[in-house]
C-alpha cells in the first residue's frame, strides 16, 4: 500500500469517528438530563407565590353567614319619664308621645322630621318579608365579601369590614325605642348600612352591575322589588316630599 492510499484512509477513518461522536452526544446529554425529577417544593417561593397562596387561603377562611330576616316585633311595656307606655307593633306611637302629621310632615318652607308612622312600620314588614330578601343577601353581601378580600389580599380576614350581618335584618334591631321621647325610631346607623348595601347593588362591577354578578340575571327582577320595598320604607319614615297643604294648618 503506497503513502497516498494510506492517506486516504486515515483521512475516512478521522471524518467517520468525528460522526460518530456527534451522533452520540445527543444522546448523552440527554441521559443526563433523565436523572432525578426536579421538586418544586424545594424551589424558594417567590413573592407572588407567596401573596397567591396567602390570598387563597383567606378566601377559603371568609366567614359566610346564613342571612334569615325576622319580621316578629314584640309588644312592649317600657317606663319612659316615669309613665308605663305600653307598644305595639303596627300601630305608630303611644298617644303619650304621638305627634301630630303637622308636627311631623313638612310644611311651607319647614322639612318634615324622621317619624314611625303605621304605615312606616307596614313597609318595613312588608321589605323584611320580601321571599327573595334571604337569597339575596346570602349570595351578594357573601360575595361582597370575597370580592373586598381579593381588593385587599395583604388585610387578615378578621381585620375586613363586614357592611351586613344576619341580625342587622332583626326588625326588633332595626324598630327602636326611644328613651328619652317615648317615640319609635329607626335605628339610623345601621340603616344606614343597609342603604349602602342596596347602593352597591346597582353600582356597575368590569361593566356589570354588582347584583348581577353576585345573585345573576335570574334575581334581576326580584333585587329591584326588594330596592322598591326598602325606598318605600326609607321614604316613609324621614318624611320627605309635598308640604302639608296650608289651609290644613292648626297654628299658622
């Protein structure tokens, strides 16, 4: 075998173990990468996966309540300034303390004052008892809730505002006497807060309002009865409107 034959062979056999080596080393790296499976729990956590997991874990500890409204006001007898006055539900003011529509209702320029009339007691009834009213406030004051604690993921559950509980729908909470006049009166702050709630309602959520996502479309119908009901009541009770005509008027 001469030198150029010898050459040439070598030269086959160099270019035949250079592919040799590139077709396996594919396949070595990838043994190594077989290895043992990666464990993400040893993984540090980074700040977003720490703030996500917090965040769910105070969504799953959000207290729900179980909203039942109670619509029995008791009769009562309470000593006011000495005297035993005896109340009943329905029936406004014991005549011991009653006022007058002219003392009560506007007149001229004068506003009317916030009164429990009869009929401010009958639309209070009639708003507690609405056959939607539990479902309602089950689904979106619960909701609200879930909603203020995503708002607000770094706040401890007991630390968030609650704006409704069960016993704020107790008529006897909300229809209150009075010590010092005698008179029935509703209980304002925590009116107050149902007014918000009702607000919330209608309030527009990502372009839809509150209501439907809390309760859906199927209690549309029923959430605007129950606002009804509630603004009848509110209306009845602080008087507000047409001024008594004059030629009614006792002291002019």
């Amino acid at each position: 075998m001469n030198k150029n034959s010898k050459l040439i062979l070598l030269i086959v056999f160099i270019c035949i173990f250079i592919t040799f080596i590139y077709w396996l080393a594919p396949k070595i790296q990838s043994k190594e990468n077989v290895g043992i499976p990666l464990d993400k729990s040893s993984l540090p956590e980074t700040p977003s996966t720490v703030s996500n997991q917090s965040n769910d874990s105070n969504l799953q500890n959000i207290k729900i309540d179980k909203f039942e409204p109670k619509t029995i006001w008791k009769d009562k007898t309470l000593n006011i300034n000495g005297k035993n006055l005896h109340y009943k539900f329905g029936e406004g003011n014991p005549i011991e303390t009653a006022l007058s529509p002219e003392e009560y209702l506007p007149k001229g320029e004068k506003d009317g004052i916030p009164y429990v009339t009869p009929k401010t007691e009958e639309n209070l009834l009639n708003f507690l008892s609405d056959e939607d009213l539990p479902a309602v406030l089950d689904k979106c004051e619960n909701y609200n809730r879930y909603e203020m604690q995503k708002l607000n993921p770094n706040i401890p559950v007991n630390q968030l505002p609650i704006l409704l509980q069960p016993t704020d729908f107790d008529i006897e909470n909300i229809l209150i006497v009075d010590e010092k006049t005698g008179r029935k009166e509703i209980n304002q702050p925590l009116v107050n807060q149902i007014n918000e709630f009702m607000n919330l309602l209608s309030n527009p959520l990502s372009g839809t309002e509150f209501s439907d996502k809390c309760a859906g479309i199927a209690y549309k119908e029923s959430i605007e009865r129950i606002k009804n009901k509630y603004y009848e009541f509110t209306k009845s009770y602080v008087n507000t409107g047409d001024a008594l005509p004059s030629e009614t008027w006792t002291n002019k």
